[in-house]
C-alpha cells in the first residue's frame, strides 16, 4: 500500500472538471488499496502567478501532518507540479492557457502596455512550465492529446497521453427521450451561446434541450434564449447534484458538447457510460478525440446551420442515437480507473 498526495490548484469559489478529476483521482487510488488525500494549492489572479508558483514550490509534500512519510505525488493542474517530491508523477489537465492556446484572443484586449507586460510573464511561464515538467517530475502524463500538443508546440515539452475514464458514478440508460442534453459551467469557451444559436435553426426548431450548470455567462445566456424564441424549448436547470446528472443522461436522446479547444472535458465519457452519442464540433478539441463521426456521436463544423442540422439528425433517428451511444459505451468500458492507477503510480 501506497501513501499518495493527490496535488491540484483551484481559484476560490470555484468548482470544475479539475476537481472532479482529483477527488475521482483519489477514490480510484482509495478503491485499488492505497491511502490518498486531496491538496489544493493556490492559484492566484493575474499578476500575482509567480506567488502561486512559489508558494506551491514551497508546499510540502513530504510528510503528513504526523510526520509519517508520503511515498508519493501525483499532481494535476497548474501550478501543482511546482511540488517538489522524489517521487512525482503530473498527470495534467491544462497549463495556464491565456499564455498557450489563448494567448492571440487574451492578447487581442490588452492595450500596449499590457501587452509587453503579459508577453514578459508569458515567456516566464512558459520557461518555469519547461523546467517543471520536464525537470521536477519523474513522469509526465497528460489527460488528451490536445494538451500534449500545446506543450510540445510551445514548450518543447514531450508527454504521454492517458484519458481519464468517466467519474464513479452509477451511470445507467432508461432509453432515448426526447430532449437533448447539455451540462456545463455556462463560460464563454464552453460555448452554450452556438448551441443556442443552433436550436433557433430552422432544422432544429423543433428540439428540447435542457441546460445543467451555473456560471458567470448564465444571465447572457438565458437572455439569448428569449431573443431567439427559445422559451418552451430551452430549460436552464441551474447547478445540478450528482442524482439529477445521471438522471439526465439517463433519459436524453443525445448530449451536445461544444467547447472551444477544450483540453478534455468528463462530458463526453460520462455520456458514453450512460450510452448516449455525443454531438461536438470539430475545433472542441478534447472530445473530438473520443467522438467518431456518425460512430458514436457526430462531429460538426462550428457553426449554427450545421450544428442545427446534426442535433436534428439524432432527434430524428433513435435508433441510430441507440446504435452510436452503444459505440460510445465500448470506449468509456475501456478507459477504467484500475488502469489508470497502476500507470499512475510508481512501482
């Protein structure tokens, strides 16, 4: 038996995919035998991310709170594998992206001053997230080969991809109903606005869709709907609990992902463990690795007409949504959380 510290970051009063994935991380690790615990390192605002760094380079991870030792630690996102540990497996989610993949829109608003003073930190970044990930941990896995992608091109930095399975949960299917299903924390590169778009679509005006989460563009959005005369068709269920997630994916004919560049996303794996096909676009990264075009859901260019028209496709074809989430089903049975502990873990 293995004493491991699950490391990950997260700002303040927020709640995402990160910490699902840790404390999924630690379960995992608690079921196969091991004792696991969660640490949470800061991540700080921008302007203060050096302090984030050293603050998390300083964290000690090496003993416990008794001063029994830690034999091991696996860290998750930025900057959680600034942790110095003999024995330290990243298993990334996601580098800063304002100062990756985002980096020409983030840069886009800033004024000139900002400008400089952002490229400064970005080359900061980058250089520390080199020396990081290559030099202060003994392995480096990532969650998708969007992310291994973006460190190679920018950071020069080589890695393995291993996904992670759906969260245990008690994922089931009651049939394909006729509602599709979206669940997100409703933020601009989540996209919600191009699904919105989408359903005012002359192909799909007739589709239900129910809309789970929360989130700083939840007001716009609910807004968006009422321009676009979706009342009636469009329901924004708020924050969900665990029981009303796998209720929905249970009873939904289809579930629409659409993020941009997304660096993974539990979404689609927790549809596919519920059967169901997924609807995603072709620039949503993450999911795009997992969704096999008219296999197991449908991969669409990102924009509303053609959106529009493979939601309607799948609300018009239930066997086809039956015959493309039992395809879906098969790739979530093979991403297990047994496996992916023992790549974890340091033998």
């Amino acid at each position: 038996m293995s004493r491991v510290a699950v490391v990950t970051s997260s700002p303040p009063f927020t709640e995402g995919g990160h910490l699902v994935i840790a404390r999924a991380l630690v379960e995992a690790l608690g079921a196969a035998g091991h004792e696991a615990s969660l640490v949470t390192t800061p991540q700080n605002r921008f302007g203060r991310q050096a302090s984030a760094y050293l603050a998390t380079w300083m964290t000690d991870v090496g003993l416990d709170a008794e001063g029994r030792p830690i034999d091991q630690v696996i860290s998750l996102r930025f900057p959680s594998y600034a942790v110095r540990h003999r024995r330290h497996v990243c298993w990334l989610n996601h580098t800063m992206r304002e100062y990756y993949d985002l980096w020409p829109r983030f840069r886009a608003g800033l004024g000139w001053r900002g400008r400089i003073k952002e490229g400064v930190r970005r080359r900061l970044i980058h250089g520390a997230d080199r020396y990081l990930l290559a030099r202060n941990v003994t392995k480096l896995f990532v969650q998708s080969r969007t992310i291994q992608d973006r460190l190679r091109g920018l950071a020069g930095v080589e890695s393995t991809v291993l996904h992670p399975p759906a969260p245990p949960r008690a994922y089931r299917c009651d049939g394909y109903g006729d509602y599709l299903f979206a669940v997100s924390r409703l933020a601009p590169l989540k996209r919600l606005d191009l699904l919105l778009r989408a359903l005012a679509e002359p192909d799909a005006r007739g589709v239900r869709c129910v809309v789970a989460g929360d989130g700083e563009e939840a007001g716009r959005l609910r807004a968006l709907a009422a321009e676009l005369g979706l009342e009636g068709r469009v329901e924004f269920a708020g924050r969900i609990d665990d029981a009303a997630l796998v209720d929905h994916l249970a009873r939904c004919r289809a579930v629409c992902f659409v993020p941009y560049d997304e660096d993974y996303g539990f979404v689609t794996v927790e549809a596919f463990a519920a059967r169901k096909p997924v609807v995603t676009c072709t620039d949503s990264g993450g999911p795009t690795e997992l969704v096999a075009d008219g296999v197991s859901g449908l991969v669409a260019p990102p924009e509303p007409r053609a959106l529009g028209a493979a939601i309607a496709r799948l609300m018009a074809d239930e066997d086809a949504a039956a015959r493309m989430g039992a395809a879906g089903l098969v790739l979530a049975s093979a991403l297990t959380w047994r496996e992916t502990v023992q790549r974890l873990l340091l033998v």
